[in-house]
C-alpha cells in the first residue's frame, strides 16, 4: 500500500507555484489589491483627460502615463493569477 501511495505523489499539488511563490499568500492578496487599484487609477485618468484637458500634447502624455500603469498593474495580475494554487 505505501509504494501506491508514493507513486502517486505526482497527482497531488505543490502548495504553491508561480512567480510569486516566495511570498506569503497575504501578500499576495495584497499585490493584487495595489494591480486593481493601478487599473482603476489608469481608467480614471483617462476619463479625466477625456472630460477636462483640451490640449493635444497633455492629453496625449496623460494617456501615456495612464497606459503605462495599467500595464503594470495587468503584469501585476497575471502574476497573481500564475501563482494561484496555493
């Protein structure tokens, strides 16, 4: 029965796996937390822009910026998404 149960072993998953296996899965948590807030922060700049800056060149840098922290926070995500079985 114990030579069943260790050849076996490759069915049941590791506790955890991915780029963020180092951390705690509190912190974890929290990495995901600050990527939803960077996606959220981006969205609102870009609507901002859309609604109050009438200059081409500003509103182009801004969107820019916005672009940029929402790709930030999307890696951010899929990091914690690779890490999930944990």
């Amino acid at each position: 029965m114990q030579n069943l149960l260790s050849s076996m072993n490759f069915l049941t998953l590791q506790s955890a796996r991915g780029p963020l296996a180092s951390m705690h899965a509190l912190d974890v948590m929290w990495v995901s937390f600050y990527s939803i807030g960077a996606m959220l922060l981006s969205v609102l700049i870009v609507g901002l822009t859309r609604k109050w800056v009438n200059n081409g060149c500003l509103s182009l840098i801004l969107r820019l910026v916005a672009f940029v922290i929402f790709a930030i926070g999307s890696i951010l995500m899929v990091l914690v998404v690779l890490t999930w079985p944990n």
